[in-house]
C-alpha cells in the first residue's frame, strides 16, 4: 500500500481525479446504468475515436529516430542548403519504412516495394524526403497513380488481392518493366528494414547562393548489407510473425545495434539534362553511375526507438513539397503529382493543423497567418493584432533572400503520351544481364508464383514485355510457370538451392551484390 500511495492520481481527460476505475455507476447491485457516469462516457467514447484513417497507401510502417552526420562537404558547390555545409554536423531525423499495398494489418515479410521516408528537422525548417528501397517506380505519369493502386487493394466484389488486376494493368504499361524486375528479384523481399538500400526516386534540385540549379538524385546504402527472403523463407516467417521488421527494426536499437545507411547524390547539370538521350526526369529510369558518379554526403544512424508508436509514426506526416533553402523540385511529373497529394492526404488523415502536431513540428520557428480550423490546439502568435498580412504591427513578414533561383521551362503545355519514344526496355536489360543464372532462376519462379492462375491473354501479353528485355527472360517465366505443377520434392529442391545461395559470402556485400541502381543507359 505504501507504494501505491508513491503512484500519480488517475485522472479524467479534465484534470478529475478518479476514486474508482473498476465499476460503472449503476441503480443498485443489479440495476442499469447512469448517464450522469461521465468518467465511463469518457473512457467509451475515447475506445471509439483511438483509430484514425490508415493510409491509403503505405499503411504499415515501422520507424525510428536517428541522425544525419555530415562527412564531406563537398556538395557545397551545388547547394547552400544549410544541413550540409560542414563535416560533423549532425541534423536530427525521423525515417520510417513501410510497405506499399499491404493494409495496417498486412504482414511485414511480404513481397512488395517498401517505402523509405526521411524528415530531417533542419535549421531552416523540416525537409522530408520521401522515397522508396527501389531507385525507379512503376508508373512516369501522376495520372496513372490512382489506377495502379487499385490493382494493389482489394477487388471490390470478392474483397480479395486480385494477381489478375495487377498484371492486367502492368501488361498495358510497359514502363512498369524495370520495377516489376526488381520487385521480383532477390531485392524484392529484404530480410528488415536495416538491410535495404533507400532512395529519393524521384529527381530533385540543388541551388547554390550564385543562382545555378543543378538536378539530383538521392542514395542511401546501407551499412548493414542486403539480406533477402525467398518466397519460402518468407513464408515460414509470416506463419510465425506478422510483425518480423518490427521486432528486428526495434530489437536493433533496443539491444544498441543501431542501424546505418551512407547517403549519397548523383549530380546533373542543366546542360547535361539538356544533352542526355535518356529522360532525366522520369523516374522509371535511373542515372547511369558511370556518367553521374555517387558522391558521399554523410551518414545516418537510427538510435532511439518512438516511445509512443501511434504518436510518433503513425500520425508522422511525410511531404515532398517540404523542402528547406538550396533544395527544391524538378519537372518530374510524378514528384509534381506528390508534392500536392501527400500533404492533402495528411489534412484529410490528420487534421488541418498536421503539422503543428509533435512528431511533425520543425525545431526551428514557425512563423506563419493559418487561423482556426479544427484541432487548433495551439496558442495564437504573441502579437494578436498581426492575424493577416502585410500588416502596420510588426508580423512576420517575407524575406527575398530565400527565394531560390527561376526554373526555365519549355514547351507547349497539352497531354503527352508519355510511352511515345521512350525505350522502356534497355535499363531493366541491363539490369537483368547482371543477375547471376541462380538470381534468374529466383526472378523467375517468383514471376511465375505470381502470375500463376491469370488469364492467358494477360500473360502471353506481359511475355512480349519480358521478350521485349530479351528472349531469355521470356523463355526462363515461360518454363518456370510450366514447372508450377511440379512435385513438392522438386519444390523442396528449388527452396534448399535459394537457401544456399542467399547464405554466399557476396549476398551481404555491397560491392559484389547486384548494383540495381547502375544500369547504364544505352
């Protein structure tokens, strides 16, 4: 008793102290209840507001607080974006992982494209980089998002994930070719969240204090090496956690084995975008190595688990259209697309003031004339006479010397057909010619495990795509889903055979693992 006495006092949302936690008030021993029990109204009606809207893609996710520490300052020339401009610097941050098409409940070790969402909580305001574990993505076009998460989501007659939807619709974009390589690779399925590289996908800007704009693309590698499932491998894991990437991401840090990446750019002139064959800005495509080297930025460490999971990863709000001075936006039209629909997917999930909450707030002053709206929960500015702008009492106010330089842009605005003279073909060639016979024998089982029990038209049409790559790939698909039928021992065969070369020494080693984001243009 003597140390119940030590506790905090229960209280109601109000500051109420609660004498009983245990019984509702009723009308005698067996009698109803009381409206007038206001602290069970309470509790109930709190039960049925905890969930808020999942998100519409991304839903399941895992995250925690870290660090970016600068090693070299040598981006300097091509920004004055302050998180970079001296070696050791550190910029706290929060990156969270998830998956694209699995719903709240989704297991982790699912084949799928996994998100890679970065707020560094700059000087200058927060910077949110959102990307995915892939280099390239699915569709060019923002116009064509909607429809392909659909296919991802559920058939709305039999509520059931749909292999016809998604290849019926991949087969009628060619353009998806080089992520449905990947996703079907090795890579496809890490092993957690630590052993996948990151990127920012899209094609970005830096600018620098004398007015030039160079394009840029983001890599973060990991420091942990790749680890992959097979199909099998991550079967058996599901059937004992659905929650694998959360107890490893967690475990990790918890036990202080604090997960590192190495982040890196690749950077583009005007001039070279202007000459480059390949379409700069579409990120289905990757910058050749070769012609746009890797150049190291800093390092990023994970080292502090949310103390409160809903608060701090589920309601943190990740947005490409925040950006900080010396970083800014390309003509990629998928990154236009997501600079307005995250941001009004958060307002809609969240709440007007989504920012405002914690995990969202930047570290440096907010200064700004938003009134009102629900969930206002924060104290009005200190001077309420300045409520618009411009105003005769000393508001906040503009300041020119952030204002970055003009983007030119050329052109006749209208709708493009995006799939006229575009070779969608040669990068996923490329990628392809690098994997080893055993990592062409797992594409193509796990292509086949996929498209097995769709309709023939759809296949023999996604077979021109892979015929399209080489005939090889087609022929290599074509001869696993013949396989399909074959006895469990042959199965158990294939398995053993995966195990083992995933357990090769050079599996975990960057440098002689499959470099996805290399392939040369040609």
């Amino acid at each position: 008793m003597a140390d119940e006495k030590k506790r905090p006092v229960l209280t109601t949302s109000a500051g109420a102290p609660v004498a009983d936690n245990q019984n509702s008030i009723t009308v005698g021993e067996r009698g109803p209840l009381l409206l007038q029990d206001y602290q069970l109204i309470e509790k109930l009606t709190h039960q049925n507001r905890e969930r808020i809207p999942e998100r519409v893609v991304h839903a399941k996710g895992w995250g925690a607080f870290g660090k970016l520490t600068i090693t070299s300052t040598e981006v300097g020339k091509y920004t004055n974006a302050k998180l970079f401009n001296q070696i050791g610097k550190e910029t706290d941050l929060l990156l969270r992982f998830s998956t694209v098409a699995g719903e709240q409940g989704a297991a982790d070790a699912e084949r799928d494209v996994r998100g890679f969402a970065l707020k560094f909580y700059t000087e200058d305001g927060n910077w949110d980089l959102v990307g995915n574990n892939t280099p390239v993505f699915f569709v060019r076009d923002p116009y064509k998002f909607p429809d392909f998460i659909r296919t991802q989501k559920r058939h709305p007659r039999t509520n059931l994930r749909s292999p016809t939807a998604m290849w019926d619709f991949w087969s009628l974009s060619p353009e998806s070719m080089h992520q449905i390589t990947i996703l079907f690779s090795d890579r496809g399925l890490p092993q957690a969240p630590q052993y996948m590289n990151g990127y920012g996908s899209h094609t970005y800007s830096f600018w620098n204090d004398a007015g030039e704009r160079y394009w840029v693309k983001f890599h973060f590698k990991t420091q942990q090496g790749h680890k992959f499932y097979t199909n099998e491998e991550a079967a058996d894991v599901i059937a004992k956690s659905r929650e694998s990437y959360q107890e490893e991401l967690y475990g990790a840090i918890h036990e202080g084995r604090f997960p590192k990446w190495t982040m890196y750019v690749q950077v583009m002139t005007t001039e070279q975008a202007d000459a480059e064959k390949l379409n700069p800005f579409d990120v289905t495509k990757v910058w050749p190595h070769g012609d746009y080297p890797l150049i190291e930025v800093g390092e990023i460490v994970l080292d502090k688990n949310p103390e409160n999971y809903f608060a701090q990863i589920e309601q943190a709000a990740f947005s490409p259209s925040n950006v900080v001075k010396g970083i800014s936006f390309s003509p990629d039209k998928m990154l236009q697309g997501r600079i307005f629909s995250y941001a009004d997917a958060h307002r809609y999930r969240l709440g007007t003031h989504y920012e405002a909450l914690p995990v969202n707030q930047p570290k440096s002053p907010v200064n700004h004339y938003h009134k009102d709206g629900l969930l206002r929960f924060f104290a009005d500015n200190s001077n309420p006479d300045a409520y618009y702008e411009p105003n005769s009492f000393d508001g906040p106010a503009q300041d020119p010397s952030y204002a970055e330089p003009p983007m030119p842009i050329h052109g006749v605005a209208k709708r493009y057909d995006h799939r006229v003279g575009n070779d969608d073909f040669v990068q996923p060639r490329a990628l392809w010619a690098l994997f080893s016979d055993a990592e062409k024998g797992r594409l193509y089982r796990n292509l086949a495990a996929a498209m097995h029990g769709i309709p023939d038209f759809i296949i023999e049409r996604q077979m021109q795509h892979f015929a399209a790559v080489d005939p090889a790939y087609a022929a290599g698909v074509r001869e696993a889903l013949a396989h399909l039928g074959k006895s469990e021992e042959e199965r158990e065969t294939h398995k053993d055979v995966d195990r083992m070369a995933l357990s090769e020494p050079h599996r975990n080693t960057e440098a002689e693992a499959p470099k996805f984001d290399t392939a040369p243009a040609e």
